[in-house]
C-alpha cells in the first residue's frame, strides 16, 4: 500500500512526532507507515486522514499486489 503521509505533514510544516502525537501512536509508528512496512489499522488511517482534513483515498492508495 502507498501512502502520501511524508508529503501531506511537509505540506502542514507538521514532524512525525507532531502527527503521531496528534493521532496516538509513537514516532516509530509513523516512520513505518511512511515507509510502507507497516499498514495502519482503519482507525488510525481515520485519525490520519482527520488530521490533514483529506479524504482517506488520498493518504491511501492500493497496489496492484495488494
């Protein structure tokens, strides 16, 4: 799954700290996510799309192997 979390915190000056505070969940967590080994739970996917006031299809996009 690809995710545009990297550049959607750029676009909101935001740091991984700052969107995993806001959302929860550890800087680590966030990190992984970015870099594609670990896929959020819908919730958290919610909590992310929330924070940037975006729909959740353009933080997500699937894959074809996915």
């Amino acid at each position: 799954m690809k995710n545009t979390i990297k550049v959607e915190r750029a676009r909101n000056n935001m740091t991984q700290q700052d969107l995993a505070d806001r959302v929860n969940v550890s800087r680590q967590t966030i990190n992984s996510i970015e870099a594609g080994k670990y896929v959020p739970s819908t919730v958290l996917s919610l909590k992310i799309a929330k924070v940037f006031v975006v729909p959740i299809e353009e933080l997500f996009e699937l894959e074809e192997g996915d």
